[in-house]
C-alpha cells in the first residue's frame, strides 16, 4: 500500500514535468497489474482492478493536469485523489 502512495507521488511529479496525464494513468495501472500478479491474486480479478485503476487514474490526472499548479484547487484534488492508491 505504501509502495502506490509513493508511486502516486512519483507520478504527480512527472504529470507537472511532463503535462501527458494518461501516460501517468498508464504507469498506474502498469503498476497496479504488475503488484497484483506477484501477490498472486486471480488474474481475472487483477485485471478488473488495473482496469478501474487506470480509469480513476485517468480522471484524476486529467484533472490536476488542467488545474493551475500549486492552487488550492489543486492541492484539494491532489489530497482527495490518494483515494486511488486504495484501488
């Protein structure tokens, strides 16, 4: 769980470098599928939530990618956002 707050945070940072938010959803949901085979989990299963991951994902860095960096707003969607690190 820790592992995807800090993945999280990486990717944040490379969503304001790079301003492409679905290559960062993209890595997520690499990242949720990847974790999810080596723990084992039933690939059907797996598959569904890298799925859901990588829609969440997208919505929430489309979002911070149009928002004005370092705003309230911003930090408002960013906080909420960490929610995705439980899917």
């Amino acid at each position: 769980m820790i592992i995807k707050f800090l993945v999280l945070a990486v990717l944040i940072r490379l969503l304001i470098a790079s301003e492409k938010p679905f290559l960062c959803s993209g890595l997520y949901a690499g990242m949720a599928l990847v974790f999810g085979l080596i723990r084992g989990g039933p690939v059907g299963a797996v598959l569904i939530s890298a799925g859901l991951g990588f829609v969440l994902a997208s919505v929430y860095f489309w979002l911070l990618n149009r928002l004005d960096t370092g705003s309230l707003v911003w930090w408002l969607v960013a906080l909420l956002g960490i929610a995705i690190g439980l899917v």
